[in-house]
C-alpha cells in the first residue's frame, strides 16, 4: 500500500488551529480517532433506543480567514441556478408562515426539554422535534416536490428520489442523462453538492459523469462516507493504489497522493476530460467508521468536520456522499452549514440561545430536504447528532 507522507495533503495548517491547541507530528496524527467504541447505531434508534454520546466539549474552534465571507466565482460555476439570499436567513422557508409555526414550536420545546444550556438532548427529549420536522416535510412533498425519473438517472433505492431543479447532469452524454447528485444552498460560506455513491462505469449519469461534474463544478474536496459494508460487493469508482490511473471516457482520473489514518484516508486526484482545457486536482477525504443508518459520537462528527475544513479553502465547494446520499450525507452537510451559520451570528453577538442554535439546524435540515430530497438527515438519532454535536461545539457562548 503505497503511502505518501505529504504534510500540505494530510496535515491542519497552524493558522487553522486555535491558540493554545498544539497538533501532533504528521505521522501520529490521527484526528479521528476518540471516540471509537459504541459508535454504530443500529436502524432501531429511529425508535428511541439510546446511542453513545461523548460530552466532551470540543477543543477547537475553526479559525476563520478574514475573507472567508468572499464568494469566489469559480466555486459558484454551475448551470444551477442559486437564489439571492440574505446572510440573516439561512432559509428561504424561515419567512414563511408554516416555518414562524415550526420556530415557535421549537422554543416551546426547548422550554420543556433542555434544563441547562448546552446538555445533550436525549431520544425522548428529541422525539417530539423530529415529529414536527417530519410534518413539515410532509408539506414540502404536498406543494410537488419535481423528481427524476428512473429514465433520467440512474438510482440506488428506489424511494431516494433526487428533485430535478437542483440536479446536476452528466455533460459527457450530451446533457441528456442527469447524476443522482444534487447542488444544495444552504446559505453558508461553502457550495455543497450531496450525492449518492457513484456507480463504478461509464453509463450516462454514473462514475464517468461524477468525476466530470466534479471538474465542471470546481469540487475542491469529495467526502466519502461509506464503509466496507457498503463497498463490498462492488468495485471501487475511482482509482486505486493498485490502479492509480481509472480512464472513463471521456474522462480519466489519476491518483497522485495517498495518506492512510486510522479509519479513513486521504487522496489527491487529477481529473482530466477529452476536450476540456487543463487538469483539476481535487482531494478525496475517506471516513469508513460510519454504519449506514447510524450515528457516531458528536467529538467524531465535529473532528470530521474539522479535518474537511483543513483540507479545503473557506469558501470552496464540497461534494459529500454515502450510499444513498441522504442519511450520513445530510448530517454531515448540516453540521457543516449550520456550524458557518452560528459562528456568524456570534459575530453580531457574543452570546447564543439554545433555541436559535436548533432553528437554525431545522433550517438547515429543511433547506437539505428541498434540494436534495425528504430523507435528507435520514433519523431522529442523526438529527440528534447534529443538535449535541452543535450544543457541545458552542458550549461556552450558550445562555
């Protein structure tokens, strides 16, 4: 297994880091790896069991560049079309009516559930949000939600449907056929594009159409979420250490860089397509320790989080999958979106409600749910992730 032992490709620059946080040499360096033990969670936590929470608060805080705020326009090179928003809102539904309704309902149960700022939410204490969130949803579907077809896009489940205005098509079959992939705006520094694991060939809207979206969007960094469950009957849809050049024509991929870490791996990969100017280099950031259906612990989630953030600029656009590209995939989005979102609101004021913390991650969920479909956050234990990983993460700014 070929190793490459690259500080730039697996190692946080210092400037990332917080003072006082001082990260261990390159070859120990293993971010993601507190937290270990406990962490599957089986589908029955839809039913309230309890998952392993660590409570640890976190020990970083994501340094910010002071043009992080700046949109570059080759990251926002897409034929999809993204709605002016205002900072303010993170959702175009936080105007609406149905969601005043949903926010008051979040506060009402906050008041009943959350004691002290910042502990952890149980499954109980959960279990009546995500019924509201639920319904919600159900009000999206009912206003016609417009979905691809089984013609137009090749599909892992058929009830994981991938809404049309948000889909990106696969321009190395005329444009005709369109990805399982979809570009969410979710009002945050970072373009996110949430998609199903990519099937390995080169059929209209499979592997081949992937990486070519990836160079057509300018992805600066691919998040691979499935583990060996998910992966052991099919072949990879990128290169490997053992074949580091994969050629689907149009497009060819090589891997230049391999960095293994405990549970995961980091890559940096050249995507080249006949016809197109130039090479993109793009990094692929591996986590395999995440069941399908699951949670980890809220420290491993904002690890991962963190570890994303080193490896890209501020303001890049990052493309997450799973199997599905809903469950672990959205809750990793939200966390993502949700965190540049409240860091910013620190920035009007330095003190944070417990209840904007959570209207804030609805939105987020919702917003999801609109572009890449209604199982966006798949769970009630997943949105509970996000909600601790949250509260653990601003602890000290919680009133």
């Amino acid at each position: 297994m070929d190793k490459m032992h690259d500080a730039a490709l697996v190692r946080p620059a210092d400037h990332f880091l917080p003072s006082g946080l001082v990260m261990p040499d390159s070859a120990a360096w293993n971010p993601l790896q507190s937290g270990v033990a406990n962490e599957r969670e089986p589908v029955a936590a839809v039913r309230g069991v309890e998952s392993h929470d660590d409570t640890n608060p976190f020990m970083h805080r994501h340094a910010r560049k002071a043009n992080a705020g700046q949109q570059t326009s080759r990251a926002r090179q897409t034929d999809i079309a993204r709605p002016e928003r205002h900072v303010a809102s993170a959702s175009p539904m936080a105007d609406s009516v149905a969601f005043t309704a949903l926010a008051w309902q979040i506060r009402s149960w906050l008041m009943l559930s959350v004691t002290q700022p910042g502990e952890p939410m149980s499954a109980a204490s959960i279990a009546p949000l995500w019924v509201a969130l639920e319904a919600h949803t159900h009000r999206l579907e009912d206003e016609g939600l417009d979905n691809l077809t089984s013609a137009e896009v090749v599909s892992r489940f058929t009830d994981i449907h991938a809404p049309r205005p948000t889909a990106l098509r696969d321009r190395g079959h005329g444009g005709l056929a369109y990805l399982h992939a979809n570009r969410l705006d979710m009002g945050c520094r970072h373009a996110f594009i949430a998609a199903q694991k990519p099937v390995a060939c080169n059929d209209p809207g499979s592997a081949a159409g992937f990486w070519g979206a990836m160079q057509e969007h300018g992805v600066a960094l691919i998040i691979d979420l499935t583990n060996d469950n998910d992966n052991a009957h099919e072949a990879h849809y990128g290169p490997t250490p053992h074949a580091r050049s994969l050629t689907l024509e149009p497009v060819s991929v090589r891997l230049a860089r391999q960095e293994h870490f405990d549970h995961g791996s980091v890559e940096a990969l050249h995507i080249a397509t006949s016809g197109v100017s130039g090479m993109h280099v793009v990094r692929r950031l591996k986590f395999d320790a995440w069941q399908d259906h699951g949670v980890i612990s809220p420290t491993r989630l904002g690890m991962l989080a963190y570890r994303a953030e080193t490896l890209c600029e501020p303001d890049a656009t990052i493309a997450i999958h799973c199997r599905a590209g809903v469950g672990r995939t959205g809750t990793l989005t939200c966390f993502m979106a949700a965190d540049d979102l409240i860091s910013r609101t620190l920035h009007a004021s330095p003190r944070l409600r417990v209840d904007t913390l959570v209207r804030i991650t609805i939105e987020c969920v919702l917003q999801g749910r609109r572009d890449r479909g209604p199982c966006f956050v798949q769970t009630s234990e997943q949105l509970r992730l996000v909600v601790n990983a949250l509260l653990m993460r601003y602890a000290a700014s919680l009133e």
